[in-house]
C-alpha cells in the first residue's frame, strides 16, 4: 500500500486495516463528516486503525488541525454504517468519511475551534473539488443515519463551509412559536412534511402519520440546517427553512 497522501492538506498516511474496495457504482459523490467523540484525536486514530474495531475513514483531522489519512480515497472505509441517502443504502462505495476530533454531545459538544475549522475547509474544498462532489451532497452524518447518528453536530459551522464554496446552505429562519405538525398526527401536512424530506434526501415513508421515523428525519435536518433548535417538532421556521434548501438544491442542479 502506498503511503502516500491523496490530498495536498493532509500530513501523514497512517494506515487502517479496515477498507475494501468500492463496490461498483456511480462512484464518489458524496462527502460525509462526523465526530469521533473521543477524548483525543491519538484515540481516536487508535481506534480507526485498529482492526477489531471494523470502522474506519478516509480522514481524521484533529483539534489542533493536523490531518491524518487512514484510508486512501479510492477505497471503501467502513465509516457511514447503517445508512440511507436518496434511496442509497451503500453510502460508504459513494462518499468520503471524515473524522474530526469532538468530544460529541455526550460532553456539551464543544465548539469547533478555528484552527481546526481552518483545516477542515482546506480539506473539504480539495476534496469536492477533485471528486466534482455536489453542494447538496456534502452531509453530516446524522443526515444519513438520524435514526443513531448526531454527528457533526448543532454547533458544526456549516455556514463557514458553505462561505468557502463546501456544501449547500440557506439562512434559516428564527424559531418560533407555530406548531405546523408534530409527533403522534395524522395530516396532509404530516404528508407533505415527509415528501419535502425525502426530495430532500432522508428516508421518510410518506405515510401522513408524523411516526418516529419522521421526528428524527426532522432533528436531523434542524441539526444541519436550522441548529437553533433542535427538537423534532416542524414549526413555521423549520418548514421555511425546509422550503428554501429546496429551492436552492433546485437552483444548484440546474445550474449543473
């Protein structure tokens, strides 16, 4: 194996035991990015390299911004699990994993410091724009597995991605108080709610019945999208900010 890096921004290969080949598709378009909720980025490169574990990614970036490559990008690393994006199951054949260095949600989710964000960017762009990955298609990996996953998370700066020409993002709108549909109703709302979700990308059945599937779909998007509030429920500002990523998923693809 080569240990050479595939990106110009990352400082060493360390290699993981833990990839495959991709199996046969479309090929990479999609980038994915998480936390690894460890205390280190060292444990976490332990962790990822260690064969027991059976989980991997492309790129660890650490807290201090060094970035370490595991898996070179022509492989599968094992990173998204159990997951579903725009009626695909195999995320892992289509997507690029990073890891960066959080302590996650279950220590308050620190903020994501500048050096690091800094790295990440560089990173980010590189890669999207070696692999002509779509806006819309750089995702959290709560996004893919909402069911489990609140990876990057709420206090992720996707707008400062965006700003360097990573990813798709809309202002959302405030929070407030009106309650469009919640857990629990049946309703044509509850109906169009989950097919804006599932044009979106998430896998939501268009049942009309706001079910557990759907609240999660919801704090997934609010999460990326709408990070004031994160609760499940679709007020007038989650339903705004709903409709204005899809305009723009709209506009970007046509400009395609």
């Amino acid at each position: 194996m080569s240990l050479k890096t595939d990106s110009p921004f990352a400082d060493i290969f360390v290699p993981s035991p833990n990839f495959e080949p991709r199996k046969a598709g479309p090929g990479i378009d999609l980038l994915l990015l998480h936390y690894t909720a460890t205390e280190t980025s060292t444990e976490a490169l332990q962790w990822l390299t260690n064969s027991t574990s059976k989980v991997s990614s492309h790129y660890l970036i650490g807290e201090n911004g060094g970035v370490v490559q595991m898996v070179h990008e022509k492989d599968r690393a094992w990173h998204a699990g159990d997951s579903f994006w725009d009626g695909e199951t195999d995320i892992n054949s289509r997507s690029i994993g990073i890891e960066i260095q959080n302590l996650g949600h279950d220590h308050d989710l620190p903020e994501y410091p500048d050096t690091q964000m800094t790295a990440i960017v560089r990173l980010c762009l590189d890669i999207v724009s070696r692999h002509t990955i779509p806006p819309h298609r750089v995702l959290a990996h709560s996004d893919v597995a909402p069911h489990r996953k609140r990876d990057p998370g709420e206090h992720f700066d996707w707008a400062r991605l965006y700003r360097a020409g990573i990813g798709l993002w809309v202002a959302p709108s405030a929070p407030g108080d009106e309650i469009i549909c919640q857990t629990g109703e049946t309703s044509d709302a509850v109906r169009e709610i989950q097919s804006c979700l599932s044009r979106v990308g998430y896998k939501v059945n268009q049942t009309g019945t706001y079910d557990m599937e759907t609240e999660q779909a919801v704090a997934a998007f609010q999460r990326h999208f709408r990070p004031q509030r994160v609760d499940g429920i679709v007020d007038s500002s989650t339903r705004e900010t709903l409709d204005r990523f899809l305009s723009a998923v709209t506009n970007t693809i046509n400009l395609t």
